[in-house]
C-alpha cells in the first residue's frame, strides 16, 4: 500500500515555501496536544507517542532509512529504497483532521510510524490506515498501540471507519488487525487482503485493551522487581549515607545478580568493584538506584539513558514535596526518564523488595526486611514503610514482595496491583494509600484482582498529607469507601487493622459463613469474643469454657470438637496461660488440632501479635506458610479481622453480575439532543425542565406531566388540560425543594383553587412564571443523583429527599458503570433505607423499579459524559412504582478522563 505523494514543496535552503504551503506547515505544528502519549510497549519499556510534525523530516528519513527490504516491501509493496524529498513533505505535513500520523519515538529516535488519510469517496466518515515499525523494535506491540491512537484520533474528527490493504503474505499485519479487537471484514484482490472495519469502542475491544494494559504494566513492574543487574548510583563508602544503606541491604540480602557500586572517587565500595559512571560498567544494567542530590539527578539520568537501563528508583529526596520548583523538576525527571524507555519509581522513595530466592532483592533503605512469604504491600511513604516493614517482621507476616514509591510520579499502585494478579508467589494485597492517582483505574483493576485475590487497604486521611506531598486527588472519603465496597477492596482504618487481616487472610482458608464458635479456657474472654462477634454480625452461640484446670489434652479435644462440628465455619480459640505450666504444650496441642482443616482459626494465644513462634507452621527454608494460626492482643480485634474476611468470601460467593443495558433506550436520539446543545452553547450550561424531560425520556425515564405558564388563565387551563388534582409550583430555584414547601401548592382541584394558588404563589415569589404539573403517587422521597467527581468520572449517589438525610449526609455512592446487583446494593445502603422497606407503618415500596430507574440514569451518564450533573428529586417511590417528579440536568464539555480512550500512562 503506498501514500498519496504531494506537490513538490521547498525544503530547507531552496525557495522559501508558498503561502499556502507556509499556512499548512503552520497547521502541522499546531497539532491537539492531548494526542500525545506515553505508553507501554509489550515489554514494558515506555514509548512516547506524539503527532508528527515537519521538523520530523530529517527524522523520518533516517527510519526509512534503517527498515529492512523485507519490510519497505510488505509495507510499501515494492523496494521503495529511498524516500523521495516530496513524499517527505507529505508524510510529516498533516491536517491532524483528514490526515493524521503518528510516530512512536525513543529518545530522538523514531522507531514506528502509523498514519490515516480520510477517504475522499462516500459519506466521509472512512479512513485508510496504514503503520510501519523498525525491525529491532517489531514485536513489542507497537502496531496495536498506533492503531489504538490513531482510531482514538479519527473519533475526534468524526471518522468511522478504517479501511486497509495489506499483502497477504504479511501475516504479522494481519495477525494486528485480527487481534486488535475489531469485527474486521476480509475481502481477497490477488495477492492483496482488504480489510474493513468500524472504530467505535464495542465491549471486546474495551476488553483486548484492557488486557494488553495488564500485561504490559505487570511487565513494567516485573522489570522492576525481578532486575538481572542492579547499580547502586551513589554508593557512599560511608556509612551515615544513604547510598552506602542500599548497597549494603542489596548485598546482606544476596541478590543473585550482579551488583555494581557508582562511585566517581574510589575504586571499590564494601569490597566490590565501583565504576565512575554507569555508563563505564562493562555489562548491561536493569536497575539503577539513584541516591544522589536532587541537583545530581540530570546527570545520572542521562548516564542511565545512555546505558540502556531498563528501570530507575530514586531514593533521594528534593523534588515534588519540597514545592512547586521541586514538582517541575518531578515532572521533568519523569518525561526524560519516560522518553528513553525507563520506568520510575520514586522520588523520595524508600525502595523495592522482591523475597522470592531466585531474586533476593533488597533495594531498600529498611536495615529490616520480614521473612519469605505470600504477601504484596505496596505503599506511598518513605518513613512509614520502614516502620511497616519493621512492624510486618515482628508480626512474623512475609512478604513476597514490597515497594514504597515515594512520591509516585510514575510507578504506582494500579501498576503493582497489575503484577500481583499475575504473580504466582503472592495471594495476598496489602496497600497503603495516601492518594490517588487515577482512582476510577483502580476501580476496575481492584474490581478485577479482588475475585481471585483479597485486597486489604488502608486510606490515609484528608489532614495526613501535608499539600506538597500529595501526588493525586483528594478523594471524599464518603466515595473512597463506596469505591472499595463496590470493588471488593477490604478497607481497613489503620495500620494495625491491616496486618489483624493480613495475618488472618495470608495464613488461613477463608470462612464459608459467619457461625463462630469460641473456645477458651477464660470465661471473661470468651464472653468478650461472643459480644464483639455478635455486634459484628458474626453468629456466635455461648463460648465453650474448658475451664482454667484444662490440660492441653481438654484444650485440643474442645478445639476439635467446634471444629467438626458442621454448624460451625471458624473458631476463635481463647487462650490464658495457667500459673506455672509448659505454655508449649497447648501450643502444640493447638496446633495438632487444626493442621490441615479447611476452616480458619484464630487465637489470643499470650496475647501475641501477629504469629507466635508456637503456632507456626514452616517449609523446608523456615518459611511461614498456610496453617500458621494468627494471634491477637484482644479478641474484639480477632473478631473483626474475622468478620471482613467472611464479608470478603460472601461476596465472591456470588456470581459476577455484568452490567447490563435496559429496553427502550434512544441513545441515537439523546446523543443527537446533547450535540445540538453543546453547538450552541459549548462552554456548557443547565438544560431547561422541558429540555431534561426530553433527555430523560430518550433513556425511559418519565417525569410527570407539566406545563409551564405566566398567567392564571394559564394555570387554569394547563390544569384542566393535565386532569385529576395538580400541584403548582413557583418558577426559581430559591424555591426548589424547600422545607418549609412555601414555593408550592399540592393537591389543587378546580379552576378557583387553581387560580387562587397562583395568586397566592405570585404574591410570595413576585415572578409570574410557574409550573402546573400533575400529583404523581404518593410515597416516599427519593433523590437520585449523577455528579461530576474529579477522580471517578460521574458518580451516582441515592438518599431519601428532604432536609434531614441532606444534614446528616445520608447518601450511598457508586461508581459508573452500574450492574444490577450495584444499583440494588445502592439502594440498599443509606441509613434510611429501612424506610423503604415498610418501616414502622409505612407500606413497603416497588424496590424492582427503584432499581431500573438508578440503572437508567447510570446508563445515561455512561453513554453521555457531556451531562455533568443529574438530579432526580424527589423521586416518590411507591408500591406502585417510582414517580419523578423534578430533574434538573447540566451539560458541559466532556471531561478527559484518564481512563477513557487509547491506552497511556497518566
């Protein structure tokens, strides 16, 4: 396939350009900066993605240059040894609307080229797309990720569909296009395959993206965590400095590769060879950490880009939390770091850890690491994690692997959570979060990962992260936990409650229900451990008392007893020393009891933390491995690290509830509603009550009938037209769902009531505009809710309307999109939700409709990101059904959110 060429234009040093050509090179540069990207190759390394523009020229012709015949062949369909000097003013000049390429570039170097020209023939809406990669650099899915952009770029500019033409003999091509994602149809011209397809984002498209993001961004961290070589930038022969910290803990670990100190001033650090740059080091480098002076950091960055270092951390402090200067030079250090392949992690980090024996990585300041184990932690604070990994080592909780990313300008806790979910050594996710990055990401990562692995996390509070150092949004805390309970995510509200559930959830089978029995040898205790299980929703009958004489024998008998028992899912043993006895001979006697059950056991054996030496079970290299019994200080904290791990086997006993579109749905219409007013008004604006009902109704949703008028004989008439009793409404949104109600008149029958109900209005408000609208069913109110939130994307909350639930913040929050078993969930989840249920003498209300409507509205802000706030108050939700009976709608420019659209690094 080959490029239309265009007129021969003036390179540099002949004639200057025409006007006309002048006015088209001024267009190329001015290209829609949001195209450009960082992205993820399938290796992991970072490519940057950006339009092409005329200074590219030289650029270009260079990477032509380099591709072999073979591939000039297959991508021109002919030798095409040299380009012409008119064909490279027509590659790198574009419209970026009709015409549009990208390149993927490394440093200064261009390594793929993917472009679209909009076909002249037809409606308009086709585009022939066409790619080209470098041959050192094929096979890195670089194809796919330029088609990606590319179709992201031809939506924009209102292109549908892409056409191709590929030899077929070029079968990595096609393998492209089949595997894209696509519903592509095929048609044979002699040697040549033509390919047809529309662009718009369907579910399995939605799904090979996500999955090519999964496994690149699992790569990237493997990359990081699994390194062949490591250098130490900075390795101090003192022993006070940091430097000398990281290469001491990397070698008292044994890391398997080799290890290399960067020292310009001595030839060797703790007996192992320096080398005064990286670049001097005779063999490749993986990682390099970086524990130098902020100032020092752009020299050691452009060593490390010289070298090829696949992964940097940066462990010296000075950059995003010391300021503004600093988070420029954040920034600036991530785009440099980013341009030459390398992923980040840091600055001011405290490191990475991988405990797997092939490995043995210790690249960490923590003088302490816990043992070998099946736990990932991730977390944000340098100081805090060297107090976490000292409390994790006490607690004898192991790790498989660890990272504290500092101020986590690149490698975050999406990308680890990524790697855990492929990671064969852990089965466990700790994460320790101060903010976030892109928190709608990590809902559906999270949401994903939690079906197979538990995900304890603990969110800092809003006041815990002085202004400089936060490097994401500030999340309400009320939709952080709505997050959470909607992924699957165990929340927890502090450090100790996440190693309580560690330990539980690292060590032990989940529970199959929530019947515990208790079995200790101190009745106060196991009165303690009863009360705290039933107040947790726990179902507990009286604790077995063995009695303070018990021996070991009697203990373990007792034990065993619960634990066969059938109405029994966990056992929480009690366990006081008697004066003067052998305490290893309960332990033992413990230990027999449960080995190789099915079901969870805990204890406050001594009141240990964590897991006690007596209760651990080991492999052959002394590791702690399932069957280790934890143990708490007091049994209220075993009972709730119980209960959130039940809470966690109830939901993944249920099956996965997929988001589904309900009937009658005009998405084609509502969309064509929205267009033409965002036209005319593009800045945005809120959508008059007739023009929301129209919106509504495109998605099913009806709001009752009513009229707008400016008179009483209006009023009257509006009234006589609409039947049975109205309400009349005063115009304003000062009189909007007042409390007081003195903006309106309910249940008005008759021409005099009518007339005396819009004098008495107009006499309060003084406008002459109102509403009539007719009486819907009485019940209950309701508000459903669509906003705007700066992390998530549009969030849908739903309360009972009225004054009292808006004071005391009665609203439950999902995020988008919404299964059915979400939205039931949701209205479920206020405080006042038994309302709804026939609470008292109130009548139950029509749930099944409450539902579709939520359902509707979440389908609605789904398809259409341009309406930026929605709200149904009230919503009068009867046995009958759910009546609206107010919306007000605003739409403004769709939001760019970074979990939309073709993949990239945010």
């Amino acid at each position: 396939m080959t490029d239309e060429t265009a007129d021969a234009a003036s390179p540099a040093g002949e004639p200057p350009l025409s006007e006309a050509k002048a006015r088209e090179r001024e267009q190329a540069e001015n290209y829609p900066k949001h195209w450009s990207a960082d992205v993820l190759a399938s290796d992991g390394r970072v490519v940057h993605l950006r339009p092409i523009v005329p200074s590219d020229a030289d650029a270009i012709v260079a990477f032509h240059g380099k591709l072999s015949e073979r591939t000039r062949y297959l991508r021109y369909f002919g030798p095409y040894p040299t380009m012409p000097q008119r064909d490279v003013v027509n590659f790198t000049t574009v419209d970026h609307s009709s015409r549009v390429a990208f390149v993927a570039t490394l440093g200064d170097e261009i390594i793929a080229v993917g472009r679209y020209e909009r076909l002249p023939d037809g409606d308009g809406n086709s585009a022939e797309v066409a790619f080209v990669v470098a041959d050192h650099h094929q096979g890195r899915g670089l194809g796919p990720i330029l088609l990606e952009h590319l179709a992201g770029a031809a939506a924009e500019n209102g292109v549908r569909r892409f056409v191709a033409e590929v030899l077929a003999e070029n079968r990595n091509m096609v393998t492209v296009f089949r595997q894209a994602g696509y519903q592509v149809s095929r048609t044979f011209d002699g040697g040549v395959l033509n390919l047809d397809f529309d662009i718009d984002p369907t579910d399995a498209l939605v799904q090979v993206r996500n999955s090519r993001e999964r496994a690149a961004e699992a790569r990237s961290v493997r990359n990081v965590l699994s390194p062949r070589s490591v250098a130490v930038i900075g390795a101090s022969t003192d022993p006070e400095k940091v430097g000398n910290a990281v290469l001491t803990n990397l070698l008292r670990a044994s890391f398997t590769g080799p290890v290399y100190p960067v020292n310009a001033e001595h030839t060797s650090v703790r007996g192992v060879r320096a080398y005064a740059s990286v670049s001097d080091i005779p063999d490749e480098v993986d990682l390099a950490v970086a524990a130098v002076p902020s100032a020092q950091i752009d020299a050691v960055l452009d060593d490390c880009l010289a070298k090829g270092v696949r992964s940097l951390v940066v462990v010296s402090s000075g950059f995003g939390e010391t300021g503004e200067e600093g988070r420029a030079n954040e920034r600036r250090l991530v785009r440099a770091a980013r341009a030459h392949g390398m992923r980040l992690v840091g600055p001011n980090a405290l490191g990475v850890a991988n405990l797997d024996p092939a490995v043995s990585l210790n690249a960490t300041l923590a003088p302490v690491l816990p043992g070998r184990g099946r736990v990932g932690f991730f977390c944000q604070s340098g100081a805090l994690g060297i107090a976490i990994l000292s409390q994790a080592s006490k607690r004898l909780l192991g790790l498989s692997t660890f990272v504290s990313a500092g101020n986590r300008a690149d490698l975050s806790g999406n990308d680890l959570l990524q790697y855990w979910d492929q990671d064969e050594n852990t089965d466990v996710v700790l994460l320790y979060l101060e903010s976030f990055g892109n928190a709608r990401k990590f809902w559906r990562i999270a949401r994903r990962v939690a079906r197979t692995k538990p995900i304890v996390a603990v969110k800092s509070g809003r006041g815990a992260v002085p202004p400089a150092l936060a490097t994401g949004s500030d999340v309400d805390d009320t939709v952080v936990r709505a997050l959470f309970e909607q992924a699957g995510v165990i929340q927890v509200d502090s450090i100790t409650e996440l190693f309580d559930c560690a330990v539980l959830l690292g060590y032990q089978p989940l529970p199959a229900g929530p019947r515990v029995a208790v079995v200790g040898n101190s009745t106060a205790l196991g009165v303690l451990a009863v009360d705290a299980a039933r107040d947790n929703g726990l179902r507990a009958d009286a604790p077995v008392d063995v009695g303070a004489q018990a021996t070991p024998e009697d203990f373990a008998a007792a034990v065993t007893r619960a634990m066969d028992s059938p109405e029994v899912d966990a056992v929480l043993a009690v366990f006081v020393p008697p004066v003067a006895v052998r305490v290893e001979s309960y332990a033992e006697a413990l230990g027999g009891a449960v080995r190789g059950r099915d079901k969870p056991v805990l204890t406050t054996f001594l009141a240990a933390e964590g897991i006690p030496d007596l209760l651990a079970v080991r492999d052959d290299d002394g590791n702690l491995v399932r069957g280790s019994v934890p143990s708490y200080p007091d049994p209220a904290r075993a009972v709730l690290a119980l209960t959130r791990a039940w809470r966690y086997a109830a939901r993944l006993g249920r099956p996965v509830d997929d988001v589904t579109r309900p009937g009658g749905i005009d998405t084609d219409a509502a969309r064509a509603l929205v267009s033409g007013w965002m036209e005319r008004s593009p800045e945005g604006r809120w959508l008059s009550d007739e023009e929301a009902t129209q919106l509504l109704e495109c998605y099913g949703i009806s709001v009752a009938a009513f009229r707008t008028v400016t008179d009483e004989s209006e009023a009257v008439a509006a009234a006589e037209e609409l039947g049975g009793p109205v309400a009349v409404k005063a115009a304003g949104e000062q009189w909007r769902h007042r409390p007081d109600l003195s903006g309106v008149r309910l249940d008005v029958v008759g021409a005099g009531a009518v007339g005396r109900a819009y004098r008495d209005l107009f006499a309060v408000s003084g406008n002459p505009v109102m509403v009539v609208q007719r009486m819907a069913t009485k019940g209950i109110g309701c508000v459903v809710r669509v906003q705007d939130d700066p992390s998530f994307g549009a969030v849908v909350s739903f309360g009972l309307s009225g004054a009292l639930p808006d004071l005391l913040g009665d609203r439950a929050y999902r995020v988008l999109p919404l299964a059915p078993r979400d939205a039931a969930e949701l209205i479920e989840s206020p405080r006042s939700a038994p309302m709804l249920s026939g609470y008292r003498t109130a009548s139950p209300v029509n749930k099944n409709a409450l539902i579709d409507l939520v359902l509707r509205v979440s389908t609605l802000a789904d398809d259409l990101p341009e309406v930026r706030h929605l709200i149904c108050d009230p919503v009068l939700a009867s046995a009958t059904g759910a009546d609206t009976t107010d919306a007000r709608i605003r739409i403004g420019p769709e939001p760019m959110q970074a979990d939309f659209g073709p993949r990239r690094l945010r």
